[in-house]
C-alpha cells in the first residue's frame, strides 16, 4: 500500500487499479492531487491480492471479485477510523478496480450504506462488450512470465501493453515530470512499469529474502511467487490470474447492480478505449447514479492519468461534488 498526506485528513481518495497493474498506478495522480489541494487530502494506493507487494493466494479460484470487495471493504473501514467523523471518501478504480467498486457500492456485501461517498470509474462501466474481454485474454495468453534480466522484462511489458494507452504508449520522448511535478524524465508510462512491474525470483532463499525481507518466504514458495528460478517475472500472480479470467468470453452486463448506486459518479472514457465505448456511456445517465463522462480524446485503455492537464479535469469534478456533499449534509 502507498499512502500521501496526513492520516486525519478529512478527504481521502481511495485509488484501486487494474487486473494486472498494482498501487503504483497512481504516483502521479496522487502527487497531483496533494499539489492542488494543499496537503489537504489523504491519498492511499492498495495493491489487490496477487498484485504488487500483496501475497498470492493458495486457492486460486478465490481470485475473485467477492475477495477483492471484501478486502477493499475492510481497507476502508481502516481507513475511517483515522477520519473526523464528517470526512468524505472517495474511490478511484481503474479497469478492475472499476469492477470492484461497482461491485462493491451496488450491495455484494451486506453493508447498510455506501461505503464511499462518491466514485471514480476509470476507462471502465457496468457493461463491457465480449470484444473488450477477447483483448484483455489475448494479453494474458500471451503474456510472458520469465526473463533473463529486468531489462527484456520491462521491455517486454512496455512493447505487449502500451499500445492500449493510445498516444501515450507510443511516445518516449523525455518531456514529463516526475511525480511530485519536477525532474524531467522519460515516459512516465515507461518508468512505473520499471519500478513496480517486475520482480526478481532469486536463486538464492538468502537473496531473496534481503531483497524483499518483509515477505513471509515459506508463503510465497507455497503460492508459487518464490520459486528459485533466478528469473525475472511480472508482479502478478499471473497463472492463478488466469484460472478465472480465461472463461469462454461474453458480455458483462452489470446495469442491475450499477441501477443501485446513489452516489456521486463521473467515469473517465479514453476515446480509443475498447473496454469502454460511447454508446455505453450514453447509457449511463438514465441508470443509477446518472453518472457524468469525462473523455480524453487520443486516450486507449486507459487514461493513464500522469498529466496535469488531464488530472485538472477531474480535480473540478472532485471540487465540485464536495461542495454538494457539503450543501446536502446542510440541507
């Protein structure tokens, strides 16, 4: 977990990524929103079960969204513990993380509120058509998982998801900031990927342990993330993934779960984006929460969201909608 800013804030944002990625996803939104609020939030990043510095799990099966609702339920009952009571939360989900709060907000588990005060959906909605899960199979099924050195395994990454970002996957030229807003670096895109995207399976139990010495080993042998290979690999349980992701493809039609969400929502489409399309949006404001559409027009699956001027974007909608939590709780 990565978290930003004071733990008595009274705003947080919750930010949860995609089925592969994990918690460094959000470096630059949250170092953005810090900036521009002052220090006035909290931002907190989670890696979900099997993703990033989380553990992989025995059962594979229960790589599911009941877990991952679960989980990310019990991480913000955590963290209302440290908010003043009128505190407001706010989610961010990209892709799965999407899918997650979806889930989560519409009634999987027994709660007798929202667990959020408002949602952001990134480059994901309550239907995503049997195109958009054939690509993100392709991608796994064709993903590879060993590499001689971090290198071909950053490379390999970069070449097999980029594309997706749209523009932004295809330029490396180093004209962005790092993400407190500074140093000039390479592709951002590029750099999360070699910072956070791959780990390294030492030979040695010794080596590995000094390298990551706060993972219970005889846990990661026993989930298969430690296996001795002495290989790079992607950091992500990338076979137990695969148990429950490569079902035969169709549709996903949530409308009946989103239909139960009441709160403030506006969801990020990329317009290149193939997970999400504009006749779904479309569709979106006669159903629940009437959610609002913000669009970044050369942007794949998805908005990466490292740019200011495309954070700016949703730092009005945040402004915005905090001012009628607060009109409403007057009222």
């Amino acid at each position: 977990m990565r978290s930003w800013g004071r733990k008595d804030a009274k705003y947080v944002m919750l930010c949860v990524h995609g089925l592969t990625r994990n918690a460094a996803d959000f470096d630059f939104f949250a170092n953005y929103l810090l900036r521009v609020s002052h220090g006035n939030w909290r931002v907190v990043s989670i890696d979900v079960v099997g993703r990033g510095d989380s553990d992989w799990l025995y059962d594979k099966t229960q790589y599911s969204f009941f877990t991952y609702v679960t989980d990310v339920v019990t991480v913000i009952q955590k963290l209302r513990e440290t908010m003043p009571s009128d505190g407001k939360l706010f989610y961010i989900g990209t892709s799965m993380g999407g899918l997650i709060a979806i889930c989560m907000c519409a009634g999987m588990l027994p709660l007798t509120q929202s667990p959020v005060d408002a949602l952001i959906l990134n480059d994901i909605g309550p239907f995503v058509p049997r195109e958009g899960i054939l690509l993100v199979q392709e991608y796994l099924r064709t993903a590879e998982v060993h590499f001689d050195n971090p290198e071909d395994a950053v490379s390999f990454q970069w070449n097999h998801y980029s594309p997706l970002f749209g523009k932004h996957g295809v330029d490396p030229t180093p004209t962005f900031g790092s993400p407190d807003g500074t140093t000039p670096r390479e592709n951002p895109l590029r750099t999360v990927m070699a910072l956070s995207g791959v780990y390294e399976d030492s030979k040695s139990e010794a080596d590995y342990q000094a390298k990551y010495p706060d993972r219970d080993i005889e846990r990661d042998r026993a989930t298969g993330r430690y296996t001795g290979s002495g290989k790079w690999r992607p950091a992500y349980d990338h076979d137990g993934i695969c148990v429950n992701q490569l079902a035969e493809a169709k549709d996903v039609d949530l409308f009946g779960f989103f239909d139960n969400i009441k709160i403030p929502t506006v969801v990020l489409r990329g317009g290149k984006s193939e997970l999400l399309r504009e006749e779904h949006v479309r569709e979106l404001s006669t159903h629940g929460p009437r959610a609002l559409e913000i669009v970044y027009p050369d942007a794949g699956h998805v908005p990466p969201l490292f740019l200011d001027e495309d954070n700016a974007l949703i730092w009005q909608w945040i402004q915005s909608t905090l001012k009628k939590l607060e009109a409403e709780k007057q009222g």
